[in-house]
C-alpha cells in the first residue's frame, strides 16, 4: 500500500527551496535516481523545477531501504534539513543545495512510462499525445502553460484597468454564417433543432454595445469545424474586445497599450509604439501576403514597366492580359540556391498556382538569365537595376495575373528566407488596414464579404457599393506578428439602412437575412451607439512568445490533424439510446 501524508504539510515548492539549515517538506515526481551504494540520490521533480533528496550512512535504514525502492516516476513527499551540496549543478536553479532527508512518504508507485520524462525528447508526438498527462510533465511544456497563464492573467489587468468589464457570452448559439462550418449541437427538447458552438461571440458582443456596456472582454471560447494546420486548432480560445464611441484610431491604440504592457511584463520585452501600418494593398504589392514577416526584406519590385516590349512572350502576354511581371531578390544566395534548388523552387511555384517561374543567377563574372536568349543584353540590364540584383544574387521572376504573381511571390519569400536562414528572433508587430471589402468568387460568380457583413465600408468607399465593389474598402484591419495573424477585428455597421444596403449588395434576400440575422438587425433599430472591436488570438500569441512552432505546445489537450483527441479517442460513437432521444440516425457509408 501507499504511504499517506499525514503529518506532512508542503512548506516549499521543489524549484524555491533555500535556505541552509531550513528544515523543509517537499512534494513531486522522481526525476532520476542514483544509488551509489552507501549514497542514494533521488531528484525530485515539480512544476518549479527539481531539488535533490539525499540519503546517506546516517539515514535510518528503513528511510534509506524506502528511497532505494524508489523509480522513475514515483509520487513522493519528502521532509528535511536544507544543506549545500559537495557537487554543483549548475543546469538547476537548486544545484547548490540539497536535502538531508528524515522522512519519506511513496504517495504512488509508477508503472515504467512509455517515454522517459526528459525536456528535450526526440519521441514520437503521435505517442507523446496518446499519453499527454506524462508528456506534460516535461519542463518545456509547463513552462509554455504557465507563460500562457500569465499572458491571459497580464490581458485581464490590462483591460479591467482600462474600464472594459468581463462578460460571459453564450457556448450554445443560433448557427450563423461565420466563415467556416459550425460544430453543431442537437437539441433533445427541441428535436431536430440544434445549437451551434461559436465561431466567435462577434453579434453577442455587438448587442452589448447596444446594451450600453461600453467596453467589453472576454477570453472567449471558439470552435471552427476546419482543417488544422500548426497555427489552427478547432477549438481555441480569443482575446475578444469591444469598445462604443471609438474609431479605428481608438482600437488601434488601445490594442498597442496591451501589447506593449504585455511583452514587457511577461517577457521583460520592450515594444515601441505606435505600431507600423500597412494598407492591404500595399502589403500585398510590397510582400505577396496580407500577413507579411517584416523581419527580413527581400521586397517584391514590379518590372512591368521595363519588360512590356521586351522579346519575352511570357512576359508580355502576362502583361496584355491585366496581370504583371515581378520579383524578388534573394541576396548573396547565388551558391545556395543552385540550378537544382531553382528548380524546386520552380516545382513549388507551380504547385500554389503560377505557370513556371523566371529567373537570375548571377554566381559568376556574368548572371546566368533563363530567359536571356528572348532578351537583348540592355534589357537585362534593366531588370538587374531595377531589381537591384547584383554579382552573388538570385533574382525570382513571376509573370501572370496579379492574384497569382503576388501570393506565389510572397510564398516564395518566406520560403527562401527560412532556406537562407536570415530571418532573425526578434518580434516585428504590423497593422494591415483598409481591406478590400468584396472578394470575387470564381465559382459563384459573385463578390462575397471578406469579413462578416457588419464591417462598416470606409466612407469614401460607399458611393461604390452598388457600381464598383471592387473599389469599396472596409475599417478592417489585423494585427501581424512575425508573419503570423494574431487578431482581426473592424468597425460595424450600425446604421440600420446601411446594414440593409450591405446585405443587398451581397444578395441577400429578405428571408435569408431574416433568418440567419433578424435578432441583431432588429436591435439596430432602437439605437446603436458606433462600436468596433477585435479578437487577439491567445493560442497564437503564446506560441509566437513561448518560440514554439505549433500550437499544440501550448494547448493542455491539443488535437491532431484530423480532429481527434488521441488521449481519450475523442470523438467516439454514442449508443443507439442517446441517438433515439435527439431523433438521429447514424447513415453507413
């Protein structure tokens, strides 16, 4: 049987014990042990770190017999003097001290785990999820769930401070049109009727401002039915915020309070404010992304000009037909990027949507130009100033319609970029503003929404509405960190017929618009003061400042590509009862 803790009380995490002398009690998992013989040492592990017990010839025999049956993993709380140890460890924060144990207690024995418990592993994710419980144990994980901690405990008291209240929103909704597929809930009291888990809570929080709460935050439970990816999970959580009688002015510099109050006191960070912003459309004809990392330059030049009667048909043509000629330059990467790397890159490109990919490389007395045999000598010339390609660089080319030109560019950027390994660890926040507020859709034929259809339009944008909706651009705006999207947010529309103008203008009947947004549209009616908000992704942040790659290192239970949970086999089949009481019926494929 295991031992009980009576008459023990922790006084002392493992990582914060001091004091030589001291008598102290411990509680944690056994790290490592080494038997020496006469000698054990057993490192005790917490969430603080580890401590190192130590047994010896004055040990009571029992106590020293009860610490060699100790192993790996073991449960223990142990209580003793505090006393400096003969070996220095460095590596720990405890390693000039140890612990002269007088009583130890195996709260639980452990089974041999699967993986050693080590913080640096080289072990199978697949294995290291299916038994999370042990995986986090792992120092580099804790770390990250404590530094996750701290930055929604920083977001609650920057944001109480500022006068905004927290407020709960409801988890089952009306399913609504949100950009992705709704998880859906089935109701037993209402059969065939479901709830939907929220996208976001974007119309609840709106009808607070219309309920006069003025400024509201929540840490917000969503859920997206989509495919994951390193940056997405379907369930996360957001930074959720909105404000009455502001601007965009407004947003903008209270979400750079927080920033800036945050980097500092979670990571002693200094981040100068205000932030840079970008328009949409400069972004994309400067980076290729509406997300760009800014650490680096490698900026996209447009040749057009210069190669618009120049003897290269695929240049022309691109040109004839709307689109452009552009590229961008790798610097001193002519002995990396070798003909066969330009080839792959050419593979890559054609992969995301381009036709082939053009290019320069100049790693000798004379740049070595794909194209050079359509071309006359000054007009490469041309290209080289204008480009700024120089002896040891490689200048990419890509000639098509501008939403391939752009976008494969930009992906073309940042993948030479990690390729060079010249992108350096440092935190580069960006503003993208004035979204496009229609985008095209090839299959339908139609503009949609780019963001949900409450974003007001700028108001030099509404005479285009109903003529022009490429011209009409929205008080949108996000928030860019390192080339990763961190929050997204705008201005809403609370004119009631400006509302019914953007639903037209989307084609939305009566009945559609009724059905999917009656309650919010109906609200507007009895005065709305003008608001706008945001949602600061907490799961991107922490991993952008935990330095991690993925979003599973700083989520407790993360799922997998595929949606699953593979801990508990989440989700799993329901028994025939509980589907006849919601009136469902499981369809064999």
């Amino acid at each position: 049987m295991a031992d009980n803790m009576n008459g023990l009380k922790r006084t002392h995490y493992c990582g914060d014990v001091e004091g030589i002398g001291n008598e102290v009690t411990v509680g944690g998992f056994v790290q490592k042990i080494r038997d020496l013989g006469n000698l054990i040492f057993i490192d005790l592990r917490d969430r603080t770190g580890i401590v190192q017990l130590a047994f010896n010839d004055n040990t009571d025999r029992a106590l020293f017999e009860k610490a060699a049956s100790c192993r790996s993993e073991f449960v223990l709380m142990a209580k003793g003097i505090v006393a400096k140890r003969a070996s220095i460890n460095k590596d720990i924060k405890t390693g000039e001290i140890e612990i002269i144990v007088s009583d130890l207690r195996i709260l639980a024995k452990a089974k041999t785990p699967p993986f050693e418990i080590q913080n640096e592993t080289k072990v199978n994710e697949e294995l290291r999820l299916k038994y999370r419980y042990l995986d986090l144990r792992r120092q580099p994980l804790q770390k990250n769930l404590m530094m996750r901690h701290e930055i929604a405990k920083a977001a609650r008291e920057y944001y109480y401070e500022n006068g905004f209240i927290e407020i709960e929103t409801p988890m089952m909704i009306k399913s609504t049109p949100e950009g992705a597929r709704d998880y859906l809930i089935p109701s037993r009291v209402h059969n065939g009727n479901f709830y939907a888990l929220p996208q976001s809570p974007q119309m609840y929080k709106q009808l607070l401002m219309v309920a006069g709460m003025d400024k509201y935050i929540q840490l917000a439970r969503c859920f997206r039915d989509e495919d994951l990816r390193a940056d997405r999970q379907p369930e996360f959580t957001q930074i959720d915020i909105e404000m009455s009688f502001v601007d965009v002015d407004d947003i903008l510099k209270s979400t750079e309070g927080f920033i800036s109050y945050l980097f500092k006191k979670v990571l002693g960070v200094d981040i100068p404010t205000p932030l840079p912003r970008l328009r949409y459309v400069d972004a994309m004809n400067k980076y290729g992304s509406d997300k760009p990392d800014t650490r680096f330059g490698m900026e996209i030049t447009d040749l057009s000009d210069i190669v618009k009667s120049c003897g290269f048909s695929v240049f022309t043509k691109a040109i004839e037909n709307g689109g452009s000629v552009r590229t961008i330059v790798a610097k001193n990467a002519a002995g990396v990027l070798t003909r066969k790397e330009i080839d792959k890159l050419a593979e890559m490109a054609k992969g995301i949507g381009a036709s082939g990919l053009a290019y320069i490389r100049w790693n000798d007395e004379k740049p070595n130009c794909s194209f050079a045999k359509f071309m006359t000598e000054d007009e490469i010339e041309a290209i080289l100033k204008t480009s700024g390609c120089e002896k040891g660089d490689v200048a990419l080319i890509i000639a098509d319609k501008n939403k391939v030109t752009l976008p494969v560019l930009g992906a073309l950027r940042l993948h030479v970029a990690k390729k060079l390994d010249i992108i350096p660890d440092k935190f580069n926040f960006l503003w993208i503003t004035e979204f496009p507020f229609f985008e095209w859709d090839e299959d339908s034929q139609t503009w949609l929404a780019m963001h949900h259809p409450f974003t007001m339009p700028m108001d030099e944008c509404l005479q285009y509405l109903d003529s022009a909706p490429e011209k009409v651009f929205a008080k949108a705006y996000d928030l860019v960190l390192n080339g990763i999207e961190l929050s997204s947010g705008s201005m809403r529309i609370t004119d009631y017929e400006l509302q019914q103008k953007m639903f037209s203008a989307l084609g939305l009947t009566d009945v559609e618009i009724q059905a999917k947004f009656g309650f919010l549209v109906e609200a507007y009616k009895y005065g709305a003061p003008p608001h706008g908000g945001l949602g600061i992704g907490l799961d991107r942040l922490s991993m952008l400042m935990c330095g991690t790659d993925s979003l599973r290192d700083v989520t407790a239970f993360p799922k997998v590509q595929n949606a699953s949970e593979l801990m508990s086999d989440a989700p799993a089949p329901v028994d025939k009862e509980n589907l006849d009481i919601l009136g469902i019926k499981i369809i064999e494929e």
